[in-house]
C-alpha cells in the first residue's frame, strides 16, 4: 500500500501541471479533428463512390454498343480458303476444282469488323439491374451516414468519459487532500489506545481505497484520451498533445450534442433504414428474374474489311435480331427463390425494428429515472460536502472521533462512485437513443449535414 501511495503522489502532479498546460476543446471542436479520419469512414467512402458509379453505368444499359473485332490467321482449311475469296471478291472458275476445293493452298486472311448492336427490348433485365443499382447506392449512401454517426457517437461517448473520470478525480483529489491534513496531525493512533488506534487504521485504509481510485480514474482518462487521439489520426488535422474537455454537465452535454435522443418518435437508425433500402433492391430481384422469360430484341449492323493473298474487299450487314429462350433447366424456380430472398430480407427489417423499438422504449424509460436519480445524487453530493465541512470541524474540537469522520469520508466516496455510475449509465443511454433516431446533427462523409 505503500507503494501504491507514492505512485498516487508521484502522478497526481504531473496531471495536475498537464491539465493546468492543456487547452480547453469543445466537443465540435474535437469532433473537428476526427470526422473523415478513421479507417471505417474511408473504407465506406470509397465503397459509396463505387456503388455511385455502378449506379450511374447501369443507367446507361439503353445505350448502343460499339465493336470492333480484328483477327489475323494462315489457314489451308477448305471451307475457310473458299469463303475467304469470296469475301475478297475474288472467286473464279478455276477455285471449283475438286483438287483445289478439297486441297487449298495455305492463305493468309486478315479481316476487321466494326459492329453496332443496339438492344430495344431485353425483357426488363436491365432496367431491374439498373433499379437495383439506384438502391444499392441510397443504401450505402445510408450506411455511410451510419458509419460516420457511429464514430460521431463513440466521439461522444469517449469525449464526456473523459469529463466524467475528471469530476470524479477532482473530488476524490479534494478527499485526499482532506485526509492528508488528518493524517498529517492525527496524534492518537498508538496502539496503547485502542480507539485512536482503530480510527487511524481506518484513515488509512480509507487513504489506500481513495489512492486506488485516483489510479483507476487516471488509466481510465488516459485510455479515452488514447483512444480520440487514435481516431484523429496523425495527419495535420490530429488533436494537440494536451487538451482537456469543456466543463459540461452531463445532461447539458446530451441536450446540446445529443439531440435526436430528446424527440418523442423513432425514425429508425441509419444501419436499419440502409436494411429497409437494400431489402427494396431484393423486390427487383424476383422482376429481373421474371424477365429471363421474355424474348430480346435489338437492332444490329456490322462492317467487315477483309484482306486476303488476292486482294481487299469490305461488306455490310445490317438487320434486327430476336433471341428467346425457349427451355433452360437452370432458370425453372428461380423466380421463386428471388421471392423467397425478398421475403427473408423484410422479415430480417421488421426483426431489426423490433428490436430497436423495445431498445429506444427500455432507454427512454431509464432516461426519465436516471436524470431524476442524478439529481438527487448531485444534492446529496452537495449536502454530504456540506457534512463533511461540519464534520471535520467535530473532529477537529474532538467532538467527533476519527472512526466517525473516516465514515462520513467514506460515504462521500461511495457517493462518487453512485454518481459516476449515474452518469455513465445516463451518457450510453442517450448515445443508444441518438443512434435509433437516424437524425444526429453529423456531418456526413459528402460534407453535406444529415439531420
């Protein structure tokens, strides 16, 4: 315990010269620092610009498609040699011999086709892959949304932990001082007086569990700290060496940062719209599937620049084409699967919103009694602060003795600890609201404010 004591004192004014050095941020100001910086937001940025992408290309299924095929090849086979002159234009008399029909001499054929082919019905494949595209996009663009919400709200939650652990450690670093100057003249703990002996023990162990907490509540800041600076990154926009949170209480913090949690109706979160959107998409599967069915038609023309051993020659065609498949094992219960599918991811978003409508209840109710409970724990800090002053004034004229003041010393403790739990439990409530809303004040991954 003697250890643990020095190290409290070794550390406490290093942290006390930091957070006199550190500048004071405001919560925008840190989420300045960290919006577009982390690897989800880059990685759902650079997946929405390529849904954007396919999204646009599928809207050009409707346009032409132009070809160009070029070949080069010796061949002595004789449907190819004979062919190959009349493409040149050039077949005489003498290329009907038998000998040369069946035994052609080795030729050299080159030949070059531009082709256009322009489709006017495809039975609606297209268009359903270019439908499901569009929804793909609007749903990553609402994943992204999620995404950075996500890292807004976890922002939040480290940001205000970090002032929680401060509170908490200022008092517990007043209660330490207090019993330090106790400690310091206390002149009754010999063991020949068992009651001043049992009142110093207990100011000792009362000093070791406050020790203890002043420990645990500076790995814990220092942690959150570690884990904002992480997600700022180190780029010209990370957060400044030493910086410490803007006073803030912790209901004003949520009213003020928080503010999708305060409205009365869910909206449904982002991750659970981007779900009811790409379900969407599953529809247009069972459409496109449907239209394997249906017949293609389309529009064609070609081309061609033979050049052979005899000479050069170029001819066109050009006409309308109809391709239907009449039997495809493979495609028989398709449309039926695609159903199935579609069915399956709606049912998977009711199960989503259900979910989320009991979670958004459960922390609407808790929101009610733990702002009721905080208030109630901030007046009997209050009043306990009050005691205390009282009490050490006992304890100075002796009126009060050491094991009486180490209680009231040691209820103001359990006090922080109540609050601290109150405030921790209220902050991830709120951050559980806001992230069902789908309305958080964010500034999202296109720059644009999604409210």
């Amino acid at each position: 315990m003697k250890v643990l004591r020095i190290l409290v004192l070794a550390m406490l004014p290093l942290s006390f010269l930091a957070s006199a050095e550190a500048s004071e941020l405001s919560f925008p100001e840190v989420w300045n620092h960290i919006a577009g910086n982390t690897p989800s937001e880059k990685a759902v940025k650079s997946e929405l610009e390529a849904a954007q992408l396919g999204a646009a290309r599928s809207q050009r299924h409707w346009f032409p498609v132009l070809y160009l095929d070029a070949k080069g090849y010796d061949t002595n086979d004789p449907g190819a040699a004979l062919f190959s002159k009349l493409s040149q234009r050039q077949i005489s008399p003498a290329d009907f011999s038998p000998t040369l029909l069946n035994h052609p001499d080795a030729q050299l054929i080159e030949k070059v086709t531009l082709g256009l082919n322009l489709p006017l019905y495809e039975g609606g494949v297209r268009v359903a892959n270019s439908e499901i595209a569009q929804i793909q996009a609007r749903a990553k663009a609402l994943e992204a949304q999620a995404t950075q919400q996500g890292v807004f709200l976890e922002t939040a939650r480290s940001y205000q932990n970090i002032a929680i652990e401060e509170r908490i450690l200022k008092s517990l670093n007043h209660l330490d001082k207090v019993l330090s100057e106790i400690l310091s003249r206390y002149r009754l703990g010999s063991k020949a007086n068992p009651v001043g002996y049992s009142g110093l023990l207990g100011l000792q162990g009362l000093k070791n569990r406050i020790s203890g907490l002043q420990l645990e509540k500076q790995a814990k800041i220092q942690t959150y700290y570690g884990a904002l600076t992480k997600m700022a990154g180190e780029q010209s926009g990370a957060l400044p060496d030493k910086w410490q949170p803007r006073a803030e209480g912790i209901i004003e913090f949520a009213h003020a940062h928080l503010k999708s949690a305060m409205v009365a109706k869910p909206l449904g979160s982002l991750r659970l719209q981007s779900m009811e959107t790409a379900a969407l998409a599953s529809d247009q599967m069972a459409s496109m599937e449907k239209a394997r069915f249906l017949p293609r038609v389309g529009l064609f023309a070609e081309n061609s620049l033979t050049h052979g051993n005899r000479d050069t020659s170029s001819s066109q065609t050009a006409g309308a084409y109809l391709q239907w498949d009449l039997f495809s094992a493979s495609n028989f219960g398709s449309i039926k699967q695609a159903q199935a599918s579609s069915a399956a991811a709606h049912a998977r978003v009711s199960e989503a919103r259900l979910r989320e409508d009991i979670e958004v209840l459960g922390s609407q109710q808790a929101t009610r009694a733990l702002e009721e409970s905080l208030k109630l724990l901030i007046d009997s800090a209050r009043l306990l602060a009050e005691q205390t002053e009282v009490a050490k004034k006992l304890f100075n004229s002796g009126a009060m003795n050491a094991l009486q003041f180490a209680e009231v010393l040691n209820r103001r403790a359990d006090l922080l600890a109540a609050i601290e739990q109150a405030e921790t439990e209220y902050l991830n409530t709120q951050i559980t609201l806001a992230s069902h809303f789908g309305a958080a004040n964010v500034t999202t991954i296109n720059g644009e404010t999604h409210e």
